[in-house]
C-alpha cells in the first residue's frame, strides 16, 4: 500500500478556525470544500486534530464523490467543512480530484461507520 503524504490545512468552522492533516488533493477542490492548505511560512499555523475526532465533534463532514477512471466508476470519500456543507455537493461536480479525474457526481454516505 502505497503512503499518502498528508500536509496540514484549516478551515474554519461555527466561526473558528481550526486545523487538520489531509492529502494534498484539496488544491482544486479545497475551495468548495471550505479547506486550503496551509503555506510552509505561515506565522501562525492552527494545532493540528486528528479528522476522526473533527467527524465526531461535527466539524467536518464525509462525502463520497464519484469519478471515471477510463470506463470504471470509481468513489473516493472527502471532507468537508460543516459550513459548506449545503453547497459542496452541488460545487464538486466537474471538479478534477487527485491526477485529472473529474467528478461526476457527490452524496453525503447514507451509512455510516461506527466506532
């Protein structure tokens, strides 16, 4: 399995700002999600939380976007700020995500994983 390099973004939240490590996919869809990545020179860089715990606290919010990768479908799950939440799925569409995959479509998972 193959390591993701995470860096660390912020987004803001109810008002306040706070900060996570993602992969550095959120470039072109880091503004409909409400994420930006944070620059290596940045004064004050926000504390970094684990995206579990921002999940549980409402933070953050899943969602599944789906891509063709040649003639496959294919779903990745991303997150979004809970204040962009009621345009991200509608913004994602026909965004590029990861290597030049474009979005097809976007829904919030109806299950979810407990635990």
């Amino acid at each position: 399995m193959a390591y993701v390099k995470r860096e660390l973004h912020r987004f803001t939240a109810v008002g306040k700002e706070y900060g996570c490590l993602l992969p550095d996919y959120y470039q072109t869809i880091g503004p409909v999600c409400g994420i930006t990545r944070v620059p290596d020179n940045d004064p004050s860089p926000p504390n970094p939380t684990p995206v579990p715990e921002l999940i549980r606290l409402g933070l953050l919010q899943r969602v599944r976007a789906t891509y063709l990768e040649g003639t496959t479908r294919k779903s990745a799950q991303i997150v979004c700020s809970r204040d962009k939440g009621d345009t991200v799925i509608g913004g994602l569409r026909n965004k590029t995500l990861r290597t030049g995959e474009t979005i097809t479509s976007a829904c919030f998972p109806r299950r979810r994983r407990l635990g």
